[in-house]
C-alpha cells in the first residue's frame, strides 16, 4: 500500500500538468458527463493528506485519490504509451503537453467544495506523519500532541496496529510502522497508552526523516543509513526474520498482531 512518502512522490510528478488547461478527462463510469465538464479547467497544485491525494481544480471541485494496495500513476509527454492495459485506468487527466494516469486505485471521485468539507473519511484522520518541515526544522507540523492523545485512546490495544489506523496517525504504513519502532525501542506487542512521551518522540524523530528521504528515491523501500545499504542491508528488521538484529546481533522475530494480522518484525533484545 503507497504510504504517505510515496503520496508526495505522486504529487511532485504531477508537477508539468499544474497550471495548464485540461483537454480530456477520463474517469469512472459512475460520474456519467461530469468529467466533461472539467475540461479548460486547470489542475491546481495537489495537496497530499496521508495516504490520500487531493488534486484541486480552478473550477472549485477536487479529484479525491486513493492507492489502497496497488493504487499507481504513470505520467508523460503526450502521446504516452500506457505501461498497463486500458481497462485498468482509473482516472486520466491530459493537457495539450502531458498526461497522467492513475491505475487500479479503488478511490477516484470528485467533490465539489462542500463534499470536500464534510467528507467523512478525509475528516477522520489523524495528524499528518508527513506534515511539513518548514525551513527544515525538527518539529515541522505534525501535531504530536494530537498524535499521542489518539495513540492513548486505544488503550490496551498493541501499538504497531494502532500506528496503521489511519484515524489516529495518518500516513504510516507497514514498513515505517515495524522500522520506526525498532529504532524507538518498543515493542510492536505494547499497549498503545503504555508508550510514554519520550518514547513517542523517539518514534516521530525515526519515522519522519526515514519518509522524507523515501520521498527523494523511488523502488524498495530503504530506511538504513547509506554506508549500510551499500553493505546491501537496506531495511532494520522489516522482512529480515531470522536473521541477525543489525545493532545486537539476535535474531529478528516475526509476530502478527490482531486485528488484521498485520507482519510486523522487531528485535527481541532491542525493543524488549
């Protein structure tokens, strides 16, 4: 599933088509002749919110795009060569220079202004992982005080699933989830209210520049310093069960915690 860092990669290649007129629009069948009517409008600049992409129009309405697990887009100078077959184009959005195309994503609708306003899955999520870094600085803003009181009222509940609820944190995924919290130190298995501030902080302080550098490269996810992937050890302890703990030496362990029974890796030395 495209995290948060893969959602602002899509926005930046979307880049060539901001500000120009659109001369054709392709979309689900569902939204009849609306497409149509988009066309001379120009693409604002897209606005990423997790793992959701928002792609504003001048005319006032807003393409809502979401990836799920095989969401993927493909842009180009005109005429572009599709790299998948027809039939798994979501949503197509041509200037009179460049094209861009969605595949497979089962989220593709347009919303007008107060669809938008009270659209009740974008307002359920919780602070943005990848909020900005204005002028680089550590905290940017991510509301991690939101963060932690969300992260609290789950209780009981282990703390890697409840990093994956899009309603408490938004954009985290699997990989940076399992990474961040060996690099914090806890447990995947914890209670969420147990994870104190610090400890919350450490997480944040992990995640966060690991996504932004993902934002820079495109291919397997990495999340190690560059001296240990030229090593070939490119990833902590997400999919590296068995093998050795790359700061202790104990072998990673895989656990799959409810309620999706999600794969999540941890050292049992360094996060005990």
């Amino acid at each position: 599933m495209a995290e948060g860092h893969a959602v602002i990669r899509w926005a930046r290649r979307l880049a060539p088509l901001v500000g120009e007129p659109l001369v054709h629009v392709t979309m689900p069948k569902r939204w009849g002749g609306r497409p149509a009517g988009l066309v001379g409008q120009r693409l604002l600049e897209p606005i990423t919110r997790g793992k959701h992409l928002l792609l504003p129009l001048s005319g006032g309405e807003t393409i809502h795009c979401h990836g799920a697990q095989y969401g993927s887009w493909q842009m180009g100078e005109r005429p572009m060569e599709l790299r998948k077959e027809s039939r798994h184009v979501r949503l197509r959005l041509d200037t009179a220079g460049w094209e861009a195309v969605f595949y497979h994503g089962p989220t593709v609708e347009l919303l007008t202004p107060d669809e938008l306003a009270t659209h009740e899955r974008l307002n359920s999520l919780g602070p943005d992982v990848m909020a900005p870094l204005p002028d680089h600085t550590p905290g940017g803003t991510f509301d991690r005080a939101e963060a932690a009181r969300r992260i609290r009222d789950k209780g009981d509940d282990p703390i890697k699933p409840t990093l994956l609820d899009q309603r408490v944190v938004a954009g985290v995924g699997n990989i940076y989830a399992s990474e961040g919290l060996f690099l914090a130190g806890v447990d995947p298995r914890r209670p969420a209210a147990s994870v104190t501030d610090a400890e919350l902080d450490a997480l944040w302080d992990a995640v966060r520049p690991m996504m932004w550098d993902g934002t820079e490269r495109w291919g397997r996810t990495m999340t190690t310093p560059p001296e240990m992937r030229e090593r070939g050890e490119t990833r902590w302890v997400y999919q590296r069960k068995g093998r050795p703990c790359l700061v202790c030496g104990t072998p990673v362990e895989l656990v799959r915690l409810p309620p999706y029974d999600r794969a999540s890796y941890l050292c049992p030395s360094c996060q005990g």
